[in-house]
C-alpha cells in the first residue's frame, strides 16, 4: 500500500537520508519549497481582472487633467512642491507601486520622449481599451484572443488617421501657419495658454532656426536652452536667438571687465586657471633654503604661461569649464579682456556650436580656427541676475528662451509647457501633416472600425467594436472636465460624423458647450501625435491582458532567511548552517570563560542582537 503524499512532492522514489528520516518519523514525504516565504503569487482571471482595475485607478489620477479646461495636480514629495497637468510630470511624481500599472507610466514617459503632447491621451485611451475588455476577460474569452484583435484594430486606426492626415509644405506661409496652429493648440491647455500669442512665435522661430542643418532637429533639448528667472511679469519673457547663460560664480577684479564687445573673439578652454597649492604629502629635496623660492617662482610661472597664451593668441572673451581664479580674473580684467569659469558643459557646448570656437583642452598653440565669433556680446541684468548673451552668431541654430514668473512652480510649469509645444512643433516639420484636434480625429477613426467590425466574423467584431467605443473616453473626457454633458454632445458628433460627409473633422466646442469644425478653427495637432498614442495604448493594453500571473517576493531582511526557513521541512527538520556556526563558537567560548558564555571579562557587558540569544 503506498504511502499518502503531501503536495509538491516531485520523485516518488526518493531515497535520501532526510527523506527516510521524515517517513519513519511521521509516514510522510517532504513538500519541496520552490519561492520564499512571504511571497505574494496570484494567477488566472481574477489576476487580470486585478491589473485592470489598477490601472483604472491610476488613469483616475490624471484624468481630469485633459483639455484646455483640465485641472492641475499639486504633488508634494516632502521636499518640494510641484503644480502641473502635464501627463507625463505626474505619472513619474506618481511613483506607482504596481507592477502592472507602471507600464502605463513607461508608456507615458515615452510619449512625451516621442512627440511632447498626449501624455494624458495615451493612459486615458489604454486604460479605456482595458475597461471594454474586461466584460469579455469575465466570460471567459482567452486573452489572446482579445490582444489579437485589439492589434489589429490598433494597425487600421493608425493607417486611418495617416490617411484623414491634411500635408504642408512648411516653406510656405500656409506652412508657417501650420507650426503656428499645432503650437497654440499644444499650450491650449497649459497653464500659459493665455499668453499664446507671446510663446507660439517663440517656440515656431526657435525650431525652426534648428531646421536648417539636416540633423538639426534630432538635437533640440541641446539646442535649445530655456533659462528660469523668479520675478517679473510672465509678459517679460524673450527668446534669443543665440546662448545666453547665467552669470558663473566670479573673483574679485570682476567688476573690472569689459561687459560689451562687438565681433569678439571667443576662446572656449576645458583648463583651470587658478595657482594650485602642492600635494599635501609632496616632498621636494633642497640643499639651500634659497632654492626654496625657485621652485615658488616655478609655480607662478605656469599659470602665468596660461595666462599669456590666452592673451596673445587676441582673444576677448575666455570661457572655461574649470574654474578661473582671482589671479586669472584681474589678470584678464587688467588687459581688457571677459572671462567666466565654471560654465556649465550645456551652455559651453552650446556657445562652441553657436560661435564655431572649439573647447580647447591646453593653452598651447592656440589660433585663429579653433576661437569663435559673433556679431554682439553683451552682460545684461534680467530681473535679479546677470546673463552673459552671444546675439548675432555666425551658426544661427542654436537659441535660448528666458522665463519670467511670479514663483518657481509657475515657471517650472512654464518650462514643461514650453518643451511640450517645442517637441509639437518638431515633430509638425518633420511629418509635414496634421489632424483636427478637439476629439475629432477619435470620433472619425471610432466611425471607421465600427463600419469594419461589421466585415469581421465571430467574436472579433465585437472586440473592434469596443475598441471602436474606447477612443470616444477622449471627446467624453473633454466635455466633463468643461463640465458640459458629454451624452448630448457626444450623440450630436455621432450624428455628425455617421451622417454627414463634411463631418469628419467635427469635435467638442469647449467655449460653447457645442459641436463645430475643429479643423476650420485652427485646433491643429500632429498627426504622429495620434498615431503614436493609438500604437502604445493599444501596446501597452496588450501587454497588460498577457500578464495571468504575478509573483511578488519579498525582500529579505536577513541575508540567511533563504537558509533559515528552509529549517522545518526541506531540511529534514536540521537547523541552518549559520545557526549550527554560531553554536557551535558559544561552545568553544564557553569552555574557555569567553563571550556569550555568561563568564564575561571585568567591564564587558553581553548585548543580545541580531546574532545573540
């Protein structure tokens, strides 16, 4: 007759000593511990059901953020305060637990990496598309099934909003018009959409000055400085087209300086230029105290070698990575020359691009081909600092934005604003096309699939038809976070877009409460802004529906937990390895009178730890 057996038992034919040990003992076989205690594993519907619900909760965080009339979220880390409705700046602030619902955050971050705008978009639509699936997860349809036909759908979507796509030639004036347009809408719903007027033809000339190199555009975050100053009136913003940068730490003799040149010449150095005391434990060998001077005399004479190369190749102005010292700075201010030290490595770069110099790394044989120019260098004072602004550069791609505001977390929001119409209006002059903004764009597509459903048999067409309903969350979205009821307007754009063949570009009138022509109305976005928010949604709700298991471990807190719980059952009931060590020593100890003994030397005292007892 055989022996009952426990779950987990994996040889039923085992023979080792432990195991013998155990049978004889209680008649039963050993369990085989496969994952550490305390760890938290789920599976099967209930787990998808779970993950779903999750990321509903998180969408329920940025959801009322969409729009022109989207509320702002206050965030507080405990060490500082950030305000924003930027999709993308929440989620990360978020810093979601989940598992399953960090890929929302990834898809996020990636959006606002790809176009800048519709970071808020993105998780909305996934997580509806989640929400439509979820009826048919409970009656029982296999996910692969669902992640099929939310792919295929996902394909069409994309190809049908290339198609609905109007192109233009950004060389014409319509073209400028263009830019103009998505970047308006792009800061539409930021928190300076008012001042449209103001940052649209900012950020529309500092774009396209990168335009003219052929790789231009791939480096925008390089090229493109936005500075920050506290104070003012927001109005009080500019755009240069050149570098400018915060004044560096300076010495005394600063004042001294030159602050105004016309057609410098610009030495840009990677070299400190400061007297640099010994090493503390060099040692330097003299039969006379008077050789003593000579090797102080030798000291001064390589700074002021520097010194003298900088001067001697004509150069005017000195920037340096590294800093420059107080002997440096009157040395310069003495011959009528600017210096800064300490630039940092974004602005020096920056400067070398704009002026044609090259960042030397010696002072020697410094000449005319590696130093820059440009046609005015100017020291000004905006609001409380100093800026040292290069206008009038020979490679004009380059620019730099200054920000005013009344606090930090206007413009710092300000800054994310400004990025997200920059990357708007790059990704604009490199597809050359747009669609209508407003929801309109989701309710033509929605229109689309539902008349391709029908062309599908089996439960495929009603997977394409929930997909089909999941891009209308964003025109409902739009019209509750106005406070308007999405049901009427919703039913009225259907009717539009079913009916009418000029419907196609209708969506919500967010001043009116109404439907009308978003694309007469100048509400223009990109259209790899929908077809890349269309392809991640529908990526990252596949990737969520293919997870029917997750196993969480625990952290261990003791490097022999693994070991120690192993004691009772794999172990045939042996302590750990590290417990039968530590007897093992209190034995030795204790024959000779020592530690954890109880016979402990005068003035040592036994603390029970981690390791005592």
């Amino acid at each position: 007759r055989s022996l009952p057996q426990t779950k987990g038992v994996t040889t039923p034919n085992a023979t080792t000593p432990n195991n013998n040990a155990t049978m004889m003992q209680g008649g039963m076989r050993p369990g085989i511990i496969l994952l550490r205690e305390g760890t938290d594993t789920s599976q099967g519907k209930a787990q998808l059901i779970s993950n779903i619900n999750a990321c509903q909760a998180v969408a329920d965080a940025v959801r009322t953020t969409l729009g022109p009339r989207g509320m702002d979220k206050l965030v507080a880390d405990g060490r500082r305060v950030t305000i924003s409705n930027d999709g993308a700046t929440i989620m990360r602030l978020l810093e979601i637990e989940h598992p399953a619902a960090k890929t929302l955050v990834d898809i996020s971050m990636s959006q606002d990496a790809e176009v800048g705008d519709g970071t808020t978009s993105v998780v909305l639509l996934a997580v509806e598309i989640l929400k439509q699936m979820k009826p048919f997860v409970e009656e029982g349809v296999h996910p692969q099934i669902i992640i099929r036909n939310i792919r295929s759908a996902s394909s069409i979507a994309v190809q049908k909003v290339r198609d609905l796509s109007v192109s233009f030639d950004t060389s014409t004036p319509e073209g400028e018009e263009m830019l103009l347009k998505t970047a308006s809408t792009a800061l539409n719903s930021k928190l300076i959409s008012t001042h449209q007027d103001l940052f649209a033809p900012m950020i529309v000339d500092a774009v396209k000055s990168l335009s003219a190199e052929v790789d231009g555009l791939d480096d925008l975050r390089g090229m493109i400085a936005i500075k920050k100053i506290p104070g003012g009136d927001v109005r009080q913003s500019f755009l240069v087209k050149g570098v400018a940068f915060k004044k560096t730490f300076s010495y005394a003799g600063f004042e001294q300086m030159t602050k105004k040149f016309a057609d410098p010449k610009i030495l840009l150095l990677n070299v400190e230029l400061e007297l640099k005391n010994e090493k503390e434990n060099a040692e330097v060998r003299i039969e006379d105290p008077e050789q003593y001077q000579s090797i102080v005399d030798a000291e001064w004479q390589v700074i002021y070698d520097k010194l003298d190369a900088c001067v001697a190749c004509g150069a005017n102005i000195v920037l340096s990575k590294l800093p420059i010292g107080d002997l440096a700075t009157q040395y310069f201010a003495d011959r009528g020359l600017f210096c800064a030290g300490r630039v940092e490595d974004g602005d020096l770069k920056r400067v070398a691009k704009a002026t044609g110099a090259t960042i030397q790394t010696s002072t020697n044989g410094i000449f005319d081909g590696v130093m820059g120019t440009c046609a005015v260098f100017e020291e000004k004072r905006v609001g409380d600092e100093r800026f040292n602004i290069f206008t009038g550069c020979p490679n004009s791609l380059t620019s730099t934005m200054i920000l005013r505001g009344g606090s930090e977390q206007f413009i710092a929001e300000s800054e994310r604003s400004i990025h997200d119409a920059l990357m708007v209006v790059k990704r604009s002059l490199k597809s050359r096309s747009v669609v209508a903004g407003g929801g309109a764009v989701e309710l033509e597509v929605a229109r689309y699939l539902r008349e391709h459903a029908l062309t599908i048999e089996g439960k495929g067409q009603l997977i394409v038809n929930a997909f089909a309903k999941a891009l209308e969350i964003v025109p409902r979205q739009l019209c509750d976070n106005a406070g308007f009821d999405s049901n009427d307007i919703l039913s009225a754009l259907r009717r539009k877009h079913t009916q009418e063949e000029d419907g196609k570009w209708f969506g919500v009138d967010i001043e009116n409460g109404d439907i009308m022509d978003t694309f007469e109305a100048g509400i223009w976005e990109p259209s790899d802004n929908k077809s890349n928010s269309l392809a991640s949604a529908a990526e990252a709700a596949g990737v969520i529906l293919s997870i029917d298991e997750t196993v969480i471990n625990p952290r261990s807190q003791d490097p022999g937990a693994a070991t120690g719980m192993m004691g009772g059952g794999g172990m045939g009931g042996q302590k750990p390895l590290s417990n039968m060590m530590g007897n093992a020593m209190d034995a030795v100890n204790a024959g000779k009178g020592g530690s954890r003994s109880g016979n402990l030397g005068n003035g040592v005292s036994y603390l029970k730890g981690r390791g005592g007892g």
